[in-house]
C-alpha cells in the first residue's frame, strides 16, 4: 500500500515552460487537493476534486489546471510557469469525512 | 470564506513542559478537524481527527479538543520530547457545502533539551 505517491519530487523550470505534477493514490479516496506550501503562508489550496470527472477552484487557482481522469490520479498542470510559482507542492487525498487526510512527500518546484 | 488562524507562529519550551496549541476558525459549519505534524522537508502526517461532533480527542500524549460554537480547537502536549520538535497545522473540512480542506499557517515548536 504505497499511500499518496507524487511525481516528481523535484524539478526545475524555465520561465514560460510548462509541466504536469502527478498524484497517485492507492486508496480508492474519493477527496483530492493540490496545495502550496510558501514560508510563512501555510497550505493554500489551489484546485480539488470531489470524485472522478470532478475538479473545483480553491483559493489560489490562477495560472494552474487540473484534471481527474482516472479516481486514483489528480494532475496539476502549468501552462506557462512563472517565478511566482516558486514552492512546494502537497497533494492530499481523503476517503470521507470520517477519515484521516493523507498527504504526499511533496514535490519542490523551482522557476528560474 | 472559512479562514483558520494559528497561535503561537512559534514556540520554544523545555523538555517536559506541557504545552497548548491554539487553533481558531471563522465558519462554525465543519465536518471535521485535523491536527497534522510536519517534519522539516517532509510531508504532513495526521496526528487527530475530531467530528464536529465530539468535543475531544486522545492518542497517547496528545489530546485535541473541539468547541465548534466559539470556533476553537486546541492541541495539548504532555511532557514534551525533543522529538516533539516540528510544525503542528489544524484544518477543517466542511464536509458537504464546499468540501474544501482549508490549513492554517501553522506552529513551528521547539523542545529544547
């Protein structure tokens, strides 16, 4: 049971490139979020998804998309990466309201 | 727009103090609560759930409390370990309205040996 895998762990980009951030889980959860994390900022939410099919916009989804495609993966996308997207990366997921939030190692994101 | 503070930023204590960390919501209407523990350059791992509809829970020196009227939810640690040393964030989720899972910023603590 490998939990929340997110891929890659680190990467580097170029201003005006572009990249997908992969979650997986294993758990059959219905619940999936991408965060980022910044210094002094917490989590903040940028989009999540409610089932298959399914996304919705969080707190900060400008200059991000995402897609469910599959139950077990979410993908957070960038068009066009920009310095302010400089962060760490978290994906969670949840089975329901009843349950704990898992979350994975994260992903270090880098625009030069 | 639910939004989750946390207080202290930071704290530092002795080992074996007992200490409360505070965490405070603005929209009574959750489904739950989380405290999760994060490790420098690490992902979170959940420490406590509490359903809106209980008022506190235990696991081993640690114990959460809910009040969800006043919006409040503390943390208590007893007698803490060095090994305590890490960032403590809550979170709500509200269940069926947004279904949003919304952090606060988080407690950096400190067990000084």
């Amino acid at each position: 049971n490998a939990g929340v895998t997110q891929t890659p762990k680190f990467r580097v980009l170029k201003t005006g490139q572009s990249m997908t951030l992969l979650c997986a889980q294993d758990m059959n959860h219905e619940y999936m979020y991408w965060y980022r994390q910044d210094p002094g900022m917490g989590l903040r939410l940028i989009h999540y998804s409610v089932g298959e099919g399914t996304t919705a916009k969080g707190e900060v989804p400008d200059g991000y998309n995402v897609s469910r495609l599959k139950k077990q993966n979410f993908l957070l996308g960038l068009e066009s990466a920009a310095p302010s997207q400089t962060s760490v990366y978290f994906c969670a997921s949840i089975y329901d309201g009843n349950t704990e939030a898992f979350f994975g190692q994260g992903t270090r994101l880098t625009v030069v | 727009k639910q939004e989750v503070t946390q207080i202290p930023a930071a704290l530092s204590v002795p080992e074996g103090e007992n200490l409360v960390l505070n965490c405070s919501f603005t929209d009574s209407a959750i489904y739950n609560l989380q405290w999760f523990r994060q490790d420098p350059g690490k992902g979170l791992t959940s420490l406590l759930l509490i359903q809106s509809s209980q008022r506190e829970q235990t696991s081993g020196r640690l114990n959460a409390s809910l009040d969800k009227s006043s919006g409040r939810s503390t943390l208590y640690i007893a007698a803490s370990q060095p090994g305590d040393s890490a960032t403590y964030l809550c979170a709500v989720w509200d269940g069926g309205a947004t279904n949003k899972l919304i952090f606060g910023t988080g407690t950096l603590l400190a067990v000084q040996p």
